[in-house]
C-alpha cells in the first residue's frame, strides 16, 4: 500500500504480507518526503528556523511554532508576557482541533463516512479564516517570534474564536449523532487494532492513541507550560484501545479545547503581545527611528539575528498527536548549532505492524487512520 495512496495520509508505504486478507506482517516504509528540517535549521538564524516547523505538521502548524519558540525562550531564560502566554494557548487548542478535525474527517472517507468530510471541513475552514484574519496565511503561519509573537490580535479577533468556541459543540454532536452509535461505523472500529497500555508505553507512544489505551498522560497535566496548570480541562482516556477509542478519545478532546479557549478568552490581559527586550524582539518602527540605540539593536537584529547563550534545552509539549519534544544545543551564537526533534507521529507509527497483524486487508486502513500521522513530520 502506498507510497502514492489516499489511505495511507501521506507519503508512506506499507509492504504486506498476507495469507489471503489476513495481514501476515506488515513493514512501514518511510523516507519518500525527507526534509531535513533539523538539519536546516543548524544554518538558519534562531527566528528563520520558525519556518520549518510549520511544515513538519501542517495540520496543526502554531502548536509547532509555539513549541519551537518555548525551547529557545528557555535558552534564552525569559519569562514570555502574560498576554502572549495566554494567546498562545488560544492558538494551540485551535490548532489542536485543527488536526483532530482532518484526522475525522478523512478517517470517516476511509471507512465511507463522506458526509462527516463535510462538517469537519466545513468547521476546518473557519478556524482557517482565523489564521488568516491574524497571520495572513492558512496553512503554513510562522506565527511566533522568540520572545512573542508576530503581531498582536488583530481587532475583532478574539470575538470571532468567541462565536466558533459557542458554536463548534453543535457541529461536534451532530457528528457524533452521525457516527458513535452507527453500527457500520462500530462495526469497522471496535476490537480493530487493539494496543494494550503496556504495549503502548513501552513502544513510547503519545497523545490521543496512549490515551485511547488507558494511560491519562498528557504533558498539559504532566509538565504543564503557558500556564496550563490554571485551566480547568479533563484528560479523556479510553479502555479497550481499539480505533474506535481513538475516536472517542480525540471527539472528547476536541470539546476540551473549547473549554480551555472560552477560559483563555476571559483571561486574556492587556499590556504588550513582546518582551521588552530589544537584544531579542524587533522594537517597534516608531522607536527604531526616533532614537539611535534602538535603530541599533533593530539592525543588529535584522543583519545578525537573535544571540542565545551557550548550553543545551528539552522542551516538549503536547500537540495533537502526542508528545512533541525539541532539543537544542546553542554555541552562543546567531544559529542552533544542534536541533532535534522529537516528532510523535514518528514514534507512534512504530506500533504499526503489531497492531495490523491478524487484521483484514481494509482493517489496515482504519488502523493506519487511527493513528493520525503525518509523514511531513516522520520525515524530517
């Protein structure tokens, strides 16, 4: 199956070995779409490697941009402001629903659910317009700067995630009314791929397919960052972990995300999106043209970009499939002289052939579905 195959989600090939429509053995085949992004990003400047991260998923691209510019703010040791903190959570639990919403719309065309393709796409494209009304881009939005943000929240932002937070929960129900009690739906789903939570914590899986198993992981709760240990949110988890827990588990998650934005939007405060450190952010171009110092500092960032300190950082957070890790080395200069990521797309496909095995040929595809990986990451 694959590499060129709309049910494999990307570029990934799957070598079967079958016994009639019975899966004998099954051998991921990655490496058709290598990037090289963490090698790049050792000869790119601190904010030129923000790029790159949205294309390791883009599906959810801010929750990598946010991850990204959290593992060089803790080089760098500064506390980010109140109200980029708070931004920055809106945007990951929009990004969040972003990905869980192609996951179920193209998981339910897989299993010939067309209609659900519609709602969730429909739902897609206003969180879409959001990443435009403030980015100017849809998918790839480079959205963070170390130390801040892009740009503050446009005006009438903030109402515009008020009206999707208020309205997506309906969306949500009717594909519940669609799927959850669907006998085919169940019929395709249930017992289908099961993965024990042994199993799963000792393959390293993350995110909503751990979850799925049993284990209330989620580094929201577990290390929590951007203040997550404020907001009031329930881990869902499943008990069989079966496809059919997969989707339960990202549903619920879904209507969680909601609940951490409306809480996000109460709190938002005032003051600056930036640091106020010119060694780090852009000043504004008022300042930089008013004052000699600060046209300085805006040069030297501009022709040399930002210094951090030499030493090394683990920075990980919670995207929409799981654990998303960054480790990087600083020399002390302008560049990374070492970036590796952890990509959990890449871990979790290694259950892979233990979780088709015995399964139906057409069982391969719900399984790989259930999973929610993406090869832009795999394939870094």
């Amino acid at each position: 199956m694959g590499p060129q195959h709309p049910a494999t989600h990307g570029v990934l090939r799957l070598v079967l070995q079958l016994d009639g429509e019975r899966v004998v053995r099954c051998s991921p085949h990655i490496g058709y779409l290598h990037t090289g992004f963490e090698k790049t990003c050792e000869y790119r400047e601190w904010n030129q490697c923000v790029p790159y991260t949205d294309r390791m998923d883009y599906l959810a691209p801010m929750l990598y941009n946010i991850g990204y510019a959290g593992a060089v703010e803790a080089l760098l040791d500064v506390e980010i402001t109140e109200r980029c903190r708070v931004v920055r959570v809106i945007l990951g639990e929009l990004n969040r629903i972003l990905g869980h919403l192609l996951w179920l719309g193209t998981t339910a065309i897989d299993i010939g659910a067309f209609s659900v393709f519609l709602y969730t796409f429909q739902e897609r494209e206003r969180i879409y317009n959001l990443h435009e009304a403030y980015t100017g881009g849809r998918i790839t939005t480079s959205v963070t700067r170390v130390g801040g943000m892009m740009a503050d929240l446009p005006v009438g932002w903030t109402a515009a995630v008020r009206d999707f937070a208020a309205t997506f929960p309906e969306t949500l129900d009717e594909v519940e009314r669609l799927l959850s009690r669907n006998a085919i739906w169940q019929g395709r789903t249930m017992d289908i791929g099961l993965l024990s939570a042994d199993r799963a914590v000792s393959y390293g899986v993350t995110g909503p397919t751990l979850r799925a198993s049993g284990v209330a992981y989620d580094v929201r709760k577990a290390r929590p960052y951007l203040g997550y240990e404020e907001y009031d949110f329930d881990v869902p988890v499943g008990t069989a972990g079966d496809v059919y827990d997969r989707y339960l588990v990202r549903v619920e998650e879904m209507r969680q995300s909601v609940r951490i934005i409306e809480q996000a939007l109460n709190r938002l405060p005032g003051g600056p999106i930036n640091i106020d450190d010119y060694r780090i952010v852009l000043p504004p171009k008022g300042e930089a043209m008013g004052s000699i110092d600060t046209m300085i500092s805006h040069f030297k960032l501009v022709m040399e970009g930002v210094r951090v300190p030499a030493g090394e950082t683990w920075y990980s957070i919670e995207s929409s499939k799981g654990e998303l890790g960054f480790g990087i080395i600083s020399d002390g200069g302008t560049k990374p002289v070492r970036c590796r990521f952890r990509g959990p797309s890449f871990i979790n496909i290694a259950s892979l052939p233990e979780l088709v095995k015995g399964e139906l040929v057409a069982d391969v595809v719900a399984i790989n579905a259930s999973l929610d990986v993406v090869l832009g990451e795999i394939d870094r």
